[in-house]
C-alpha cells in the first residue's frame, strides 16, 4: 500500500437545511420513515463500510458516539482532542497537533480508505487544510430549523465534481463529490 492508494473521505449526514446535529444533541431525526419506492437498497451502502480501515472524529462526536451506541466495531479510530480522555477500547487513539503530519505522515501511509466522520468542526479543519478527496453527505429528508451547521465559514473556496447522486428507497439522498484540486 502506498500513499498514492489511500483516499481521504468526509461523510456526515445533514437535514436538507444542511444542519448535522439538533441543539440538543438527540439523534432522532436520523431515522427516517420516508419511503422512496424508486429508491435503491441501502446492501450497497453495507458493503462499503466494510471497506473503511480507519475512521477519525473530533472528541464530541467520539463522546456520543459512546453514549449513543459504538457503530465502529474494532475498526481503527483516531479521536482528535487537547483533552486526556479515557481509553476504553483498543482500537481508538488520541491525537493532538498538526493535522498535515497525521494525515500525511500516518494514515495515508497505513490506511486505504479513511473516513472521517466529523463534527463540523473537524470537517471544516480538513477542508481548510486541504486534507480531504471526498466529501459524501446523505441529506436526511427533515428540515431541523436550528442545530449545528455542516461546514459552515470554512474560509476557503473549493470547486467540487459530483461524482455519484444514489437516492435510497428510505428518501435519503447521498450526494458524493470529489474536490478538484487546483494546480
Ligand atoms: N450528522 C452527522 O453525520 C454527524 C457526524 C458527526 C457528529 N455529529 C454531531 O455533531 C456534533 C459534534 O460536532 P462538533 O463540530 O461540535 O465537534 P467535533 O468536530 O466532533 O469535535 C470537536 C472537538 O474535536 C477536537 N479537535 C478538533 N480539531 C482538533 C485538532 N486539530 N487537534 C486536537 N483536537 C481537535 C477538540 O476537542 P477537545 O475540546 O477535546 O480538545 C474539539 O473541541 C455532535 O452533536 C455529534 O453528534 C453529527
């Protein structure tokens, strides 16, 4: 495996008003009973997962991610945090310092497939540093009014090509684009 194989993606999910979490933190409004009859399966989406070797998270979605229910099994995880927070399972490390040098210099090398699953202010980071391939957000079909937005003032512009629009028979649409690097 080398650095040129590995591919760096943000994936999140938003409400169509571009909100990836209500005020309150509850995560309700991800279940959807919207039904899409020309919508495809969500198999496919399944057999991607598989494909993920590392994910990386920012400390808050790391926290309710463990107090909500751990939906990374035994994959690699790197959390980003200043903070010393307890290690509860051996497949999660803690990082802080230069985002250029993790990316670069560690998991390009080692991972594939990289996903990085936010918050907001994580994906804004990678963004603004240029770190990142893809972007793949499935737009939730709600309107939440209020909440915390999807990469919101990330300071830079950056040209996107759609790559794939995949509308899911539970009325999720993803959304995947790849950033056009400029020369
Ligand atoms: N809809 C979705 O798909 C989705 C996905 C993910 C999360 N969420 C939701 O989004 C909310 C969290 O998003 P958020 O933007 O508030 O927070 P976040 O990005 O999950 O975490 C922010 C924290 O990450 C750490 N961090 C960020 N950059 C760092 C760096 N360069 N070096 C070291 N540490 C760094 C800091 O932690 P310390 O303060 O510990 O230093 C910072 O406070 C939660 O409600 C979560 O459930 C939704």
């Amino acid at each position: 495996m080398t650095a040129h194989t590995s591919k760096v993606t943000i994936h999140m999910a938003a409400s169509l008003d571009f909100f990836i979490a209500r005020k309150d933190g509850s995560v309700s409004w991800l279940e959807t009973s919207d039904v899409y009859e020309n919508g495809a399966s969500f198999e496919d989406a399944e057999e991607l997962v598989k494909t993920i070797d590392c994910y990386v998270m920012g400390s808050r979605t790391y926290e309710d991610a463990l107090r909500l229910g751990w939906p990374y099994g035994d994959v690699p995880v790197l959390v980003l945090t200043s903070r010393s927070l307890p290690a509860d399972r051996d497949n999660v490390e803690f990082y802080s310092g230069d985002l250029r040098e993790l990316v670069g210099g560690r998991l390009r090398p080692r991972y594939r497939n990289i996903w990085v699953v936010g918050g907001a202010m994580v994906a804004r980071e990678f963004i603004r540093l240029g770190l990142v391939d893809d972007i793949r957000i499935s737009i939730i079909p709600i309107l939440l009014g209020d909440g915390t937005p999807f990469v919101d003032h990330v300071g830079i512009e950056q040209a996107l090509h759609l790559k794939v629009v995949t509308a899911f028979r539970n009325g999720i649409v993803e959304l995947w684009y790849e950033l056009r690097k400029t020369a």
